[in-house]
C-alpha cells in the first residue's frame, strides 16, 4: 500500500480529530409514495376503485382507469350524472359507444340513447342496435303515417300534471317565450275538458287543437268573459299544436303510442337523425320523448340506468326543455338512473337564454370529460367548471382519444382504449365499418374482453394494495 504524502496525512489526521471520523456515508434517499406524488401533483389524485367499467389508463401513472357513478354514487359522487365536452375527432363518439356496450355486460343496467347524428339515412347507434338484435325507435316525419313510430304526449301512462306540463313546453319552445296567463288558461281549459270527456281511447293532439278553436261555453262562463275572448286566447297555442298535427312534425305525436315498443330492452334507441339538429323540432322531440320515458320507462325496481343524450345542447340551452329534465335528473337520482349529456362546446349552452338552467345543470354533472379544446374555450370551460390550471393548459395539447376527467374533484388524464371487438362498432367512418364483424365474432369478442378486463382489474387491486406502503428509493 502506497505511502500518503506528508500533506494528506496531516489533514486526514486533522479531520479525525475535529470531527471524530475519517470518511463521512451518505445515507440512501428513502420516501413514501405520497411524498412522490405531491412533488408531481397531476398524479396525486388517488384512483376510483377497481369496480366499475375499464375506460383505459391513466397517462401520468399508467394504472387502469375505471369508472362506474353507480359504484361510486354517494361516498365519491353526489350525483351520478355525466357531462362530456369535446369537438368532433377526438374520439368522444367512441368513448360514449364503449361505456354503453361495457355497462350492458351488468344484467342489472338498462340504457336509453337519443341518437341524433347519423349518415346514410340511419342514426350512428344503428350497427350497435344491429349487433344487439335491436330496432331503433326511428322518429321520422317522412315516414308514411302507417308506419311510422308515434309517441303520444297526452299518453294515459303520463299523468295530468305531466302532461300539462308538456303541452306548455312544447308550445314556449316554438314560441320563443313563456305562455302568458290567457294563453295558459285557454290550453288548460283545453286539456282538462279533454280528459274528462274521451274515454273510449287514447286522447291525442288533435282533441286539444280542437277544443282550442272551438272552447266550451262553460269555459267562459267560468271566468266571467266572452267565449270569442277565449277562442282568441287559444289561437296562438293552437297554430303550434297544430304544426305537429298537420305540419312539417306531423306523423310522430299526432296519434296514440305506437303498440309494441320494448322498454324492458337492454338498449333502447331513438333515432332522430331524420330531424334538421338546427331546427326547433330537435328540443321539442327531446322534450316529449324524456317526459315520455320519465313516465314509462323509469320504475322504482332494481336496475340502473342510463339516459344518454347527443346533441344535448338542445335540452341544456332552452330554458323550457331544461326544466323539464331538470326534475327527471332530481328524480331519476332516486331511481337509480345516470343522465349523460354531450356536448360540443360549453359555450354553446353557458352564454345562451337558458343561462341559469344550464348551470343548474351542469351542477348536478359531478362527472366532466373534456376533449382537446382551442386553447380560449379550454380557459372558458375551465372557469366555469372549476378545472385546475394544469388541466386547463394541457387540455389544447390533448390527442384525440385523450381526454381530462374531472370526477367530483379526482382529476386525471385519461388515454381511452378501445378493444379489437369494439373498434368496427364504435367507429362509425365507412372505413371502419365496412367489415364489421359478424355476431358470433362479435360473442367471441365480448368473452375475451372480460377475460382481460378482469386481468386489469385484478392489476388495479394490486396496485392499490400496494401503493399505500410502497417506497421509492
């Protein structure tokens, strides 16, 4: 061993007797998990659990995304309803159609779908329906009026108040403004004579039409006026009625409900891609057709469900029509049922004349997605939804198929997967669904995807088991 220079050893010497020791160890760095996730905070957030649906992975942790508001619904969510933002391409059309086909693989969920795009003359839930052994509910005013589908407002499953309630919806919509007191007094008047005067069937639109031109004389009586006073109280209410009597919405609400259509269905459909999406028709179909289901398709049993509506700016930004679904989304959270909306922009529904029921709206969505976004939309979406900064800057960045999910506060960034299985159903370009698979293919399919679907989820619960104690060195 070579000797050390007189230098070197005198200040070896030195330190050994000012510090006790010759060599100073460094200890190894040790921390816990959560101080690793509070030093990069966009992957703080904890998971939601194992049980649920598979969505994807998370970008940041690459652990499993799973998202069930049913399963989470009361200690995680205050309400189990869903709002979806995002432009067309990025991939919201696939997440939506995925969600649906995975929550059917539970006996107990049941979904309705207001289906309102489409191409080639069918809705783009079609194939889905298809592969389900399933007829769409097509809503078609061109359709020849023996064979088209009707849904009835003045149903007997409805009840008086929900039908009165309706009636006046439909008409403020196409009017642009509330009823004032006259008006509202003629169709009640209307509606109740009515009710009390047809009973050997269904009473249906042209009834109300009728008794509107031509009211009782009791009813006038009643108030202490001239009948001509309230046959001109109803004329305004009646030239709207009569649109979907005998006008460009006719065919669809002018007759009793069509016999045979199937509530108790795993997936149920209404196609109104037939309808122009920018006309007045849209919000008053989604009106009649959720007060409808309201009334006879929500029951006090056991099932989960999901009421899954495209194009939901229609319902969000009339003030009329989002009162309406206002009390179902109230009522609905009783029963059991998870209300999706989808929307392309939130400014479509935040600036506009519904204003506050929108926002009312909105508040009862505890679950928020959002696609990529310009960069001034993703800062106005933000505020109004609260988002954390970090999720407002990256959400322009954002693929399609990568969207910032904001569960009651739990935010994520999440890469959706879609299986081989689903891609031909969900993917509605003619590229990807010209060779669909066929149904055995497609039960196949289905049995491998729970196969792996449970080897991810048994992935989750590992990792959530050990991510409580885990340290990094």
């Amino acid at each position: 061993m070579a000797a050390l220079d007189p230098l070197t050893a005198i200040t070896d010497a030195f330190t050994s007797f000012l510090f006790g020791k010759t060599e100073t160890t460094r200890l190894p760095v040790r921390t816990s998990t959560g101080q690793a996730q509070a030093v990069y905070l966009p992957t703080a957030a904890p998971g939601l659990g194992d049980s649920g649906v598979i969505i994807g992975r998370e970008v940041y942790s690459g652990k499993g995304y799973i998202y069930d508001p049913f399963q989470l619904y009361g200690q995680q969510l205050p309400a189990p309803h869903w709002l979806v933002l995002g432009e067309s391409g990025n991939g919201k059309s696939a997440l939506e159609k995925t969600y649906v086909l995975r929550q059917l693989r539970f006996r107990d969920r049941q979904v309705v779908v207001l289906d309102a795009q489409g191409e080639d003359g069918v809705g783009e839930w079609n194939l889905i329906a298809e592969e389900m052994g399933i007829t769409p509910i097509r809503l078609d005013p061109a359709a020849a009026l023996d064979q088209g589908i009707r849904l009835n407002p003045l149903d007997p499953s409805i009840t008086t108040t929900g039908q009165l309630a309706l009636l006046r919806t439909i008409i403020e919509v196409a009017l642009g403004h509330g009823l004032d007191e006259r008006s509202g007094f003629a169709l009640k008047v209307a509606h109740s004579h009515v009710n009390a005067t047809i009973a050997a069937r269904q009473p249906v639109l042209t009834d109300i039409v009728e008794r509107l031109r031509h009211p009782r004389p009791e009813s006038a009586e009643a108030m202490n006026v001239a009948l001509d006073d309230v046959r001109a109280w109803g004329l305004d209410v009646a030239l709207v009625l009569d649109r979907l009597v005998d006008g460009d919405l006719r065919g669809m609400f002018d007759g009793p409900t069509t016999v045979g259509i199937d509530l108790d269905a795993p997936l149920i459909v209404f196609d109104l891609s037939h309808i122009d999406r920018n006309s007045i028709a849209m919000p008053i179909l989604m009106a009649i057709v959720g007060v409808w289901l309201e009334h006879t398709w929500i029951r006090p049993d056991r099932k989960k469900r999901i009421f899954l509506v495209e194009e939901a700016w229609h319902i969000i930004n009339s003030p009329f029509v989002a009162q309406l679904f206002q009390r179902l989304l109230k009522f609905g959270r009783r029963l059991g049922l998870s209300f999706v909306a989808v929307v392309h922009h939130l400014s479509d529904v935040v600036d506009g004349a519904a204003a506050r029921e929108a926002a009312a709206i909105l508040k009862m969505a505890s679950t928020r997605t959002i696609y990529a976004q310009k960069a001034d939309e993703a800062r106005s979406t933000g505020k109004v939804l609260g988002l954390p900064r970090w999720a407002v800057e990256i959400i322009p960045t954002l693929s399609p198929g990568i969207a910032v999910w904001d569960v009651n506060g739990n935010v994520q960034v999440v890469k959706h997967l879609v299986t081989e299985a689903e891609r031909p159903l969900v993917f509605t370009d003619r590229a990807m669904t010209e060779t669909s698979a066929g149904p055995e293919d497609f039960d196949t399919s289905l049995e491998a995807d729970l196969e792996a679907e449970a080897e991810a989820r048994a992935l989750a619960i590992e990792q959530a088991k050990t991510s409580s104690n885990s340290t990094v060195a």
